[in-house]
C-alpha cells in the first residue's frame, strides 16, 4: 500500500508540475514590463515555492522528518490555496489558447492567429489573465473561509427510510451516523465539541460509525476518546474500519521486504508488527469509547421479540488504490432471513458487491468521499470533482429496494476546511416499506 501511494505521490506531482508551468505562462505575460532583475526575482520564487512544496511532502511521507499536527494544517491549508488559485487562473489561459488553436485551424495563416486587441490596448489574452489571477485570488480568500467557517459548519440532515421487511418493532427506530472523524486533523477542540453536542441532542436509538477515526496512527484519536465516548445510544453503538484507519499509508520501520512478499501471497495483504500494535491500539479506543466494532461480522439486535442485523465489513473497494479487507459473505453468517442494515466505508462496495445480490440488505451506510469538501450542494443540484470518479458519491441512493447513502464525513483531510460540501450528523428513521 506504501508503494501505491507514493506511486500515487508522483502521479499528483506531475499533475502540480504541469499546472505550474502552464500558470506560468500567464505569469511572464503579466510581467513583460518588469526590469530584469524583478523577473528574476520572481522566478526563483515562483519555483522556489513548488520545490519546497514537492520535497516538504515527499520527505513527510518517507519519514525523514516530522512536523506538529497544527504545522501541518498550516502549510497544507496554504498549498492548497495557492494550487487551486493556479488552476482557476490556467482554465481562462485554456480559454484563449483553445481559441488561438481553433483560429488557426480555421485560417491556416499564421498572420490571421494575431491577439484581438481590445479597445483601451488590452489584448485578449491579456484581459483573460487578469481576469483568471482576479479570481484565483478570490478562490484564496474562500479557501481561508473554508477553514475558518466551513471546517466545523455542522449540518443535521435528516432521512426517512422506507424498508422493505422491517419488522413492525423497528418501525419509528432513530439511527444517528458519523463517518470519516479524521481526527488526526482536528484543530479546534471546541469546535469539534459543539458537533458532538448536535449528536447527543438528537438522543439516538442506534449509533453508526463508518470508518476513517483517524488519518494514520491511532495516537489521533487519543485526545478525542472521552468526548466521542459521549455519544449515548441505548440500542448500540456500531462501528467499522475506513481505509486510513489500517496505518497503510505511512512507512513503518521494520518493514520487512521479504516478509512482506511473503503474507500478500499467503494472506492479501502484509503488516509490520508495528503496523499491527497500532491497530490493537486503535481497536482499545473504539472499545473505551463504548462502539462496538464490526470486523466482518453481525450483531443481531432485538425489540419486542423481532430482530434487526447490523452487518459491518472492513474496508472494501473496487478503486484499485484502496484496499480490500472487506468479507462480506463471513459478516454475514449467522443472520440469515433477517432484515440487515450494513455498514460498508467506501460506496463503491454497495454497487459491486450488495445490490441485487444481497436482497436481506436494505440499507448500505458509506463515506468516505467527504464529497471532496468542496462543490456545490443544494436540494437542487450538487455537483463536486469526486462526480468523476464515483457513481454514487453523496446523500441517498435508491434501486431495487435497497438504499445507500453516502455521508459526507465529520472531519477533513488534506485540506483542513470545506468548501460547499459541510460536515454532516446523519440522522435516519426507519419507517416499514
């Protein structure tokens, strides 16, 4: 998994590298004026900045080095800010150059491809640069907003759910669901306070968890324990593993090359002893917290003498980056022709795995896409880059009787805000179909 993710690292920053010379571009052009000296000056800081940034991470993630949580937050938070800003800026330099191709293809002569010059002696593409620097800065400015309001602006969005065979005893039943803590990039305690207290409002009768408490190493959720372990829920509280929550994606010092060929051809996959102290540690917490944690496997709750089975697997996804832990044939033995609600991190499992073949699961509960902590999300039209890679990526899906609904996450990763796609407190009723 290490070696996918630095693989992973390389991919992004390629994409980073090839965005910066395009901005470049646009940079030179609004600088032609400048003496030779300033030029030069902002050149070595203009690629100063991205060769800090490339080799900052890279060596993060090697482990040559570690910086402070708040450290992290701050410089992360900022080169994000600074790349979107770039990208905003290289769409409207797209724009003239995919004019200029066209033009040219249209003419064939080289002296019909010259710059429209607009009226004031502003070229066009001149025009488009200033334009696309305005709002890249204003892209900056919303990314700070993100942080400062969006990172903890909590939504309770509430869902009714009609179940195909829920036993009459269930009916009315209220299910609170958190995904994706990412605790590990918590920075404001009271912040983070005030969702918790939004979930003990809602006095639920069953809690779900699905996955992603921390970012890597579950030393992150050691300040939170006590106040997560709040949440009251006199049915149950279950919970399951996301992706970042197995420590894959930071290198452990005793890996063992040999060792680890050896377990992915004997057992899928390969953790270094210390690998796997860290998730009996993180195993604890998600017991001192008071949640029930669901290793494919079942929990059968009963009410009035009916039964519900609360199904959770470990982390399964068909994006090839992702691991596949998950067993969902061994979570479910045991709860046959019961009606089974099941908790499942990546959404992508549901489709693959879940709907039309296992009709007894009539709600799958995800996350992981955080809906990428930004886009557009409105009753009447939601849209976010994560689109792209995931059929189903947010809120409630429906086909064939059998539900899914992807939350949007508690926490954030990376980039430590959110952008039009809030944190959320789930909040589901159960209703027979």
């Amino acid at each position: 998994m290490f070696k996918s993710a630095l693989i992973g690292f390389f991919i992004i920053a390629s994409i980073i590298i090839f965005i910066d010379l395009y901005a470049w571009q646009g940079v030179k052009l609004l600088t032609t004026g400048w003496s030779t000296k300033s030029k030069s000056i902002l050149k070595w800081s203009y690629w100063g900045w991205t060769a800090a940034g490339f080799f900052f991470f890279m060596f993060l993630r090697m482990g040559l080095f570690e910086v402070s949580q708040t450290t992290l937050r701050i410089i992360s938070s900022v080169m994000f800010a600074v790349f979107f800003a770039k990208l905003f800026w290289c769409v409207f330099l797209l724009i003239d150059d995919v004019s200029r191709l066209f033009r040219w293809l249209y003419s064939r002569y080289a002296e019909k491809t010259e710059d429209v010059v607009a009226e004031g002696g502003i070229t066009r593409y001149k025009f488009l640069s200033w334009m696309g620097l305005g709002l890249g800065s204003a892209f900056i400015g919303g990314s700070i907003w993100g942080i400062a309001k969006g990172a903890h602006n909590y939504v309770v969005r509430r869902k009714t759910l009609s179940i195909k065979g829920l036993p009459a005893a269930f009916n009315g039943v209220k299910i609170v669901q958190l995904s994706d803590i990412h605790s590990g990039s918590f920075w404001s305690y009271d912040a983070v306070k005030r969702g918790v207290d939004m979930v003990l409002a809602e006095k639920p009768d069953v809690f779900f968890f699905t996955g992603d408490l921390v970012n890597d190493k579950a030393e992150e959720i050691e300040p939170w324990v006590e106040l997560f372990g709040q949440i009251k829920a006199p049915m149950g509280k279950f919970s399951i593993l996301g992706n970042h929550d197995y420590g894959d994606y930071v290198p452990w010092p005793d890996y063992d090359p040999l060792q680890a060929k050896l377990d992915q051809k004997e057992k899928g996959y390969y953790r270094t002893p210390m690998q796997q102290r860290n998730m009996d540690k993180l195993f604890r917490h998600h017991k001192e917290m008071g949640w029930d944690l669901l290793l494919n496997e079942n929990r059968v709750i009963e009410k009035e003498g009916q039964k519900l089975s609360i199904v959770g697997v470990e982390n399964w996804s068909n994006k090839g980056r992702f691991p596949k832990y998950g067993k969902l044939d061994e979570a479910l033995k045991g709860s046959e022709g019961i009606t089974k609600l099941l908790l499942s991190h990546d959404p992508s499992h549901w489709r693959e795995q879940v709907l039309g073949q296992q009709p007894e699961i009539a709600v799958t509960f995800s996350g992981h896409t955080h809906g990428m902590q930004f886009g557009v999300d409105t009753r009447f039209y939601r849209w976010s880059p994560v689109k792209l890679l995931y059929k189903e990526w947010l809120d409630l899906y429906t086909e064939k009787d059998q539900h899914l609904y992807v939350n949007r996450g508690f926490g954030y990763l990376g980039y430590p805000g959110r952008i039009g796609v809030f944190p959320e407190i789930s909040v589901f009723t159960l209703k027979s179909a």
